[in-house]
C-alpha cells in the first residue's frame, strides 16, 4: 500500500514539473497607431534665391546735358518774331537744326537715367493741320501692343496766349518713337510721357514739345504751361 501511494505522489510531481517547464505564452504585440492611409510627402526644397542683376540689367546712366553757356538760360528771343521765358533751373542748348527756335531740357527726376527735351520748332506758312500733327504727336506714342495712342487716352485743351490760339496735348504714358525728320538720331523712350502744342502765330506756327521718362516731364508740366504762356508774338 505504501508503494501505491508513492507511485501516485511521483506521478502527480512529474506531472506538475511538467506543466511548470511549459513557456508561457508572449503576449500579442500592440496594434501600430493608426494613422494616414497615405503617408505624409515629403516637404517642397526651398526655393532657390533670385540672382541679383547682371552688370547688363543695370540702368545706365547717361550724363546730363550741360547747358550752353553762350546763349541766354533765362529768356529765349528768335529772329522769327517770338519770345518766352526760360524756366528756372531748366538748360538751353544750341538747336540741333535749322528748323528749331530753341532746344530746352528740365531738371530730371529723382530715379531717371536720361534727360527729357523740350524742342520748339517753327514753320513760316505753317505745318499741316492742327488735327493732322495732333494725330502725328499720339501716332508717336505707343501704347503697351504697339499701336497709336487713341484720342480718349490723351489730355487736349485750348489756351489762348498773348490774342493767340494754342492747343496742348499731354499723353501721360506710352514709349515715345519720333517719326519727324530727326528720327534717326532721337531714342525711342519707354515708359515716357509727351507734351506738345501748337501756337498759331501771325505767319506761321509754333509747336513746342517736351518729351522723356514719364517722371520728368509731369514734374516739369508746371513749368512748361508757364513758359507757354510767357511766350510773345
């Protein structure tokens, strides 16, 4: 009998010995975080910075004009019957033709590189209609495609001076392209503005016209009507 009850004892020891070198179970590993189903991109490079302008995009700027010390800086008088006041600070130049009274330039703007030019011409007997060299003056400035400046775009008022008829036309912006007979030697002017006018004289007419970047001749419009009406016949 006590044999039997060993046997048993040995078999239940075997039994929980057994059961104890059994490896317990691994937990089951976590759930990964749920997130987008597409994964993120990956950020944009940086734009790479604008190069700085070349020595070619540089403006150049031209020096100014001096004036001609031998003619009168204050008051023009011509041979052909008229005379008006030189703005202060503006120069005179010597007339590049036979057909200019006088040739003028304003004090250029803060910023611009060229000079503007005011060129006062006469024709004894006259120079086409007053309607055909308006349409002349605004076929001389260009809009942004290229073509003539329409009426509607342009300032045209009358102003009578010293008994005498004068019609002024301003274009405030366009590129200047002169078609008259300097054309070859006068630059085209981008971003310009134009200023002329037709004084009906006894004999013939005056046209005075001041053109050049759009800044430099609207600060000089003051001074260009006032010289206008300062003019004599």
């Amino acid at each position: 009998m006590l044999a039997a009850m060993n046997r048993r004892l040995a078999v239940v020891a075997f039994s929980f010995a057994a059961a104890c070198s059994k490896a317990e179970p691994k937990p089951a590993p976590p759930f990964p975080p749920v997130g987008p189903v597409n994964p993120p991109k990956s950020a944009a490079p940086a734009a790479a910075p604008k190069a700085g302008p070349t020595r070619s995009e540089t403006p150049k700027v031209e020096p100014p004009r001096p004036a001609d010390p031998s003619l009168d800086q204050k008051t023009v008088k011509s041979p052909t019957g008229i005379s008006f006041d030189v703005p202060a600070g503006w120069r005179r130049f010597a007339p590049g033709s036979s057909m200019r009274v006088a040739e003028l330039g304003p004090p250029r703007a803060e910023g611009d590189t060229t000079d503007s030019t005011l060129v006062v011409t006469y024709f004894r007997g006259g120079a086409g209609t007053l309607e055909s060299n308006i349409d002349r003056w605004l076929g001389q400035m260009l809009d942004a495609s290229g073509a003539p400046t329409p009426r509607e775009r342009a300032r045209i008022e009358e102003l009578t001076i010293s008994g005498h008829k004068a019609t002024v036309v301003d274009v405030e912006s366009g590129t200047y392209k002169d078609t008259g007979p300097m054309a070859a030697t006068t630059p085209t002017v981008e971003h310009a503005r134009l200023l002329a006018a037709q004084l009906e004289g006894p004999e013939g007419a005056y046209f005075f016209k001041l053109t050049g970047p759009a800044k430099t001749v609207g600060a000089a419009r003051d001074a260009y009507l006032a010289m206008l009406k300062s003019a004599k016949l």
